[in-house]
C-alpha cells in the first residue's frame, strides 16, 4: 500500500490541471505528429517519429505517475481553522509559521515556512514539506512554544512566533 499523500486544495487543482492538459492537449498533439511522420515512409531515419514517440513514452509516465499521486492523495482543507479556534494556534499540515532561533548568529531572525505536501515543495517560497525535519518538529507545536530543530551544525532551538492558515 502507498503512503498517504497529503495535499493542499491549491497543489490538488495544480495536479488535476496538469493532468488534464497533458491528456486533452499535449498527447493528442503528439499523436498527431507521430502519425503524420508514419505516414512519410521510413521510420529508421525520421526525426520527428522518433521524437514525436519518445515525447509519448515521457508523457504517458508523467500521466501514470500523476494520475498515481491523485488516486493516493488526502486533500486538506484548512479553511475551519481560519476562524481564531484553539486550533488556529497549533501548528498542523497546511500552516504558515514564523519562527525565530532563540541563540546563535541567527538569534531574532524571523523566518516562514508553509508545511505543504510533497508534490508541493517549492524553496524558494519558503514551502517545506510535512516530511521534513523542520515541519515534523513544528507540527502540533502552538504559538509561542519552543521547539529543538535539527540542522546541519547540530540542534538548535527556535521559538513559534506566528501561526496562519490561509
């Protein structure tokens, strides 16, 4: 059995529109080139039926594999906690957290990280995903608390500024 993969409303719709295109634009694109150049004769030497079905081969795996994480996929809607619940205060999947060392160089330096799915991960907007090492010493934290990280020089102890669910 596969591990769950949970996922975010946003990153599940980008999933299915991925999909979607590769099924109803892209391969019907391909399979008309492929059978156009088919039609030309001689496949041994012609570029474009041998591109045309490597680019089938790549867009039937993406296919497979998509439709795979979909079939798997636990969408979580965070939207309830919006509310300024007890639970707003707790981290879980889908949390935007601000935090900050409590020592070192990086002492009172704010940082924010999204926990998000694994097909979601994106560094460069500060998206972690619930596997990861930062996520799984934030999750279940609340505001406010302290909460020991691993990182590359040895543990470090961050304190949760901010908690939000978008």
């Amino acid at each position: 059995m596969e591990e769950k993969n949970y996922i975010t409303p946003p990153g599940h719709e980008r999933i299915k529109a991925e999909l979607l295109k590769l099924l109803n634009v892209d391969r019907p694109e391909i399979v008309q080139v492929v059978h156009w150049a088919a039609s030309n004769g001689d496949r041994s030497e012609n570029g474009d039926y041998i591109y045309g079905k490597k680019r089938l081969r790549e867009i039937d795996r993406r296919i497979r594999f998509l439709n795979k994480r979909l079939e798997f996929a636990v969408v979580v809607d965070n939207s309830a906690r919006k509310n300024g619940d007890s639970d707003a205060e707790q981290v879980f999947f889908g949390a935007t957290v601000t935090y900050s060392p409590l020592e070192g160089s990086e002492a009172g330096k704010e940082t924010v990280v999204t926990i998000v799915g694994v097909e979601e991960v994106d560094l460069e907007k500060n998206h972690v995903s619930w596997v990861s090492p930062i996520a799984k010493a934030l999750i279940k934290a609340r505001l406010g608390d302290s909460v020991v990280i691993q990182t590359p020089t040895g543990p470090s102890e961050i304190e949760i500024l901010a908690v939000e669910y978008l």
